[in-house]
C-alpha cells in the first residue's frame, strides 16, 4: 500500500463551512452523498465500479442513465491532487506541477471566484487498481490516452471514495486570489486537532 | 485573430484569460515562496542553527514549479497576447535555465528578450553532447548539466542554439558535427506534449540548420504532422467538456514546439518562405489542425527576428 499525501480544493459558502468539515468530524463526503445526504451502504458497491471511474475522470458532467442526474452530482468519488514533481520525468517533460497549484485552480471554480479552501490530506492508495474497493483510493493516470506526456505520467492525480474522514485532513486553508493585484496568498490556516498522521500505519517496527 | 480559434473550439475567452492570470500569478507566488525560503536558510546560517541548509529538493521543487507555472501561462497567452506570452516564456526560460534544462535555453531564445546570450553556456553543453556521443575524449573540464542526459533536453539544446543567430554562427562546426552523428537522428524516444519520436526533431533541427533547398518544405511537414497529432489530442480532450471548457484540460492549445520551430524557420529562411511551405501545409489540413497551426503562427510571425 502507499499513503499518499493529497490536497483538496474546495469552494465553500464561507469560511465557518469550510472550518465546519474539520470541526463538526464530518470530513470530505463524495458529490453523491452531499447531494442525496444518506447514503446506502448496498449501494456503495454498485456505484464504485470502473465504469463509473471512467465517468468520473473523463465525462464528470454527462446525464447519469441510471438516475437521470447529473453524474458530477452523483458521483462517489472524490478527486485530489497530488502533483508531479519526479525530477527524470521533470526533465522528460519539462513539466512540473505541485498539489495546491491544481487543488487552487478548481477550488477558485476554475478562476470565477476570488476564494479557494484547501485541503490537506492523505489517502492510502492500492499499488494496482481495486475500484471495488472502498477503503482504498485510485491512481487515474492510465485511464485516458490523450493527456499531456501520457507516456511519463507518474503521478498527478488520485481518486478517493465515498469520504475522507475528518481524521486523515492535517489541515484546512484558505486561499484569495486578488486577479487586479496579481497577488494570490494564504490567508488562515486552520489545523485539525483530531488529525491521525499516517505514521501510524507504517510498517517499520522500532527497536526498543 | 486566435480568440476566434479558442471560440471554435468551445473555448472562452474569459476562462482562457484566467487560466493565464492565474499560472501567472501563482508562478509569482512560487517564486515568493522561494525568496522566502532562501531568506530562512541565510538567517539560519548566520545565526549558526543547528538547522541544516534548505532541502535541496523543496527548492527544486518550488523552482520547477514556477517555471512550469509561467510555461502553461506563456501557453495560454500565446492564444491572445503575443508579447505577454514572451515575457512569460522569458520567465519560465530563466527559471528552467538556472536548473540546467536546454528547455529552458529554447524558451528564452523563442521569447527574444535574452539580452547577454550566454554563447559560452552553449559552447559547454555543446562540449558535453559531444562528449556523450564519444565525438570528444571526455575530460574534467567538461561538466554536463544532469538534464542534459535526457535525449528531450538535447533536442532543445539543438533548436535552442539553431534560433540563436549568434550562437549558430560562432558555433555552427560543433552543431554540425554533432546534429550529423547523433543517434537521435533515427531515435524514437517521446519529445513534446504530443510524444513526437525524437528523430522528427532532429530532422526538423537538421534542416534548420543547413538551409538547403526544400529545408523549409520539410521543416512545414514535420510541423503539421505535429499539429495533426495535437488536433487528435485537442479532440479528444474536448469530450470531457468539464475540464476543457474550464480550462484545466491536460492538453495545451497553445504550442511552443510548433510555435517556436516556425518561428526559427522564419529567421532561417524568411518570413515568405515559411509562411509558403506552412500555408501549403495547412490547404491540407482538417479545421482543428489549421487552427492550431494558425495559433502557433501568429505568435511565430509577431517575433521579432535578428538576423543570421
């Protein structure tokens, strides 16, 4: 297993929601469940399928056929950045992208608001695909052919399901973006105080 | 004008501006945090803390990432503002150069604003390209930037120091030389967003180069083939509407490969004679493909070019 440290971007009514999803042990809840606020735990298993996945990733705004909605609205899982910083692939590609860079670019709503929420977190990953899976997340580099440097694609983005607990966030931030003064800075960063580092499941077992 | 293009393909103006604002900005914010970082390490040394030195690879990491950031910015810009995007490349190329990427070299010679060219830098990694090859004895003296191990980089040092007026003339033997016998000339190693196979960049670099008859025929050919190749792409692309229309696609519109040869190729073989072979080109294409060669046109067209 890998643990993979995240971030999410977020775009909240206000930062007392953006707190609330540490505070409240609500953590970060799949669109599906946000939309339909219970969630059934036999349909947890037919949503997480590779079909779906494949949805998700390539087609985030198609009418879901089983439900008539919006699949970005129904979807169980939760995207996350990680970045791409492997320095042979960097000069492969000569591109290098960090976390918060997309998690900014998608929390400001794609450049339409001035605020983005961040999210800091980490997510235990499966070393191959296991989409059934709940407890585990996706690596989604391989599920399309035409993105940029497919061939030296490492890393970048990764897929939670159903939620993040509240536990696994270190922290929750907030970001404004000033376009007319070009200027794009943290303004708080709230952390949580029930966070679990994901030390604890390391496997290495020290000497008394 | 290429707004007009971004339009056809269902692209805003707006989130195309912002997308480019945004890269820029946050390409600054990065460089901030690497002012801030440098600052934390001089004030740790004076004081004599215990704490080590910046880790080598947070700086790198923040580096490369602003450099990144101003790269996809020039990109977008490129579509709309010709000179912001060469300011942006500037940047970028800078940023990239101080990490050892020829990439960042042909950024800036593509940007034209490099006022003190560093010919000796060039004359170096030409030195140590030949050296890779076994064309010179390897020597002490001869230190190799680590990126420039990576075929990708070599081929960007070549079309670095082609567009380079002065550098191609004063180092025009060791070019030749080493443009003749590298085994890229028949490589398939990935080069580019499009992983075009290294060999159609060295025929392109070739060409360039020796300005023979047809040279700007064969220097359009590979170009479209490129833009037939990133047209796919685009199309592709395009069917997840959520990510391209709000422009966090991982497909660039903007080309700097394309961009950057066409514009090498008019200062090698005239603004007439590359738009001919380049307009000949594109009477063949399909309406995406044309686009983006129009795209990359434009930007190549408004450089300003020295003479060779």
């Amino acid at each position: 297993m890998i643990i993979q440290w995240c971030i999410k971007g977020l775009n909240l009514d206000d930062d007392a929601a953006a707190r609330d999803i540490v505070d409240c042990r609500g953590g970060i809840l799949c669109n599906w469940w946000r939309t339909v606020g219970r969630i059934d735990t036999a349909l947890r298993r037919e949503r997480l399928t590779s079909a779906n996945l494949n949805v998700h990733v390539n087609h985030f705004t198609v009418i879901d056929p089983s439900c008539g909605k919006p699949f970005s609205t129904m979807t169980p899982f939760i995207s996350l950045s990680a970045g791409t910083v492997e320095r042979d692939a960097a000069a492969r590609t000569n591109l290098v992208h960090r976390a918060r860079r997309t998690a900014l670019w998608f929390g400001t709503e794609f450049g339409r608001r001035s605020i983005a929420f961040l999210y800091l977190c980490w997510v235990v990953l499966a070393p191959r695909q296991a989409v059934e899976i709940e407890g585990v997340g996706e690596e989604v580099r391989d599920l399309n052919t035409y993105r940029r440097y497919s061939a030296f694609q490492t890393e970048g983005e990764v897929v939670a399901k159903i939620w993040i607990p509240d536990n696994q966030i270190r922290a929750c931030e907030k970001w404004t973006w000033d376009r007319s003064a070009h200027r794009l800075a943290l303004d708080w960063c709230h952390p949580n105080q029930r966070f679990t580092p994901p030390e604890r499941l390391s496997n290495v077992r020290e000497l008394l | 004008m290429s707004f007009r293009h971004l339009e056809a393909m269902q692209l805003e103006a707006e989130r195309v501006r912002a997308a480019a604002d945004f890269l820029d900005d946050y390409g600054r914010l990065c460089v901030h945090d690497l002012q801030q970082l440098e600052s934390r390490t001089s004030r740790t040394t004076e004081s004599g803390s215990m704490i080590g030195p910046v880790d080598d690879d947070q700086r790198w990491a923040i580096q490369a990432d602003a450099a990144s950031a101003f790269r996809e910015a020039a990109q977008w810009a490129l579509c709309f503002d010709p000179a912001r995007a060469r300011d942006l490349l500037d940047l970028a190329g800078s940023l990239f150069s101080q990490l050892g990427y020829s990439f960042g070299s042909y950024l800036r010679v593509l940007a034209n604003r490099w006022v003190d060219l560093p010919v000796r830098e060039f004359m170096r990694d030409l030195d140590g390209l030949a050296s890779l090859y076994g064309l010179r004895e390897r020597s002490a003296d001869i230190v190799i930037p680590e990126p420039l191990n990576h075929p990708q980089q070599q081929a960007y040092l070549m079309l670095a120091c082609i567009g380079s007026p002065v550098v191609a003339d004063q180092l025009s033997n060791r070019l030749g030389q080493i443009l003749e016998s590298s085994p890229h000339r028949e490589g398939v190693t990935p080069v580019g967003a499009q992983g075009t196979p290294i060999r159609r960049y060295w025929e392109i670099a070739t060409a360039l180069f020796q300005q023979q008859s047809g040279a700007a025929a064969l220097v359009a050919d590979h170009v479209a083939a490129m833009a037939r190749s990133q047209a796919e792409a685009v199309e592709l692309a395009m069917s997840n509407t959520h990510l391209w229309r709000n422009a966090a696609s991982a497909v660039d519109v903007g080309n700097i490969d394309m961009a950057g040869i066409a514009a090498i190729g008019i200062g090698r073989f005239g603004g007439e004679a590359m738009r001919g072979a380049l307009d000949e080109q594109m009477r063949l294409m399909g309406d995406r493909g044309r686009m983006l060669m129009e795209i990359a046109l434009e930007f190549a067209e408004s450089t300003p070019h020295d003479d060779y």
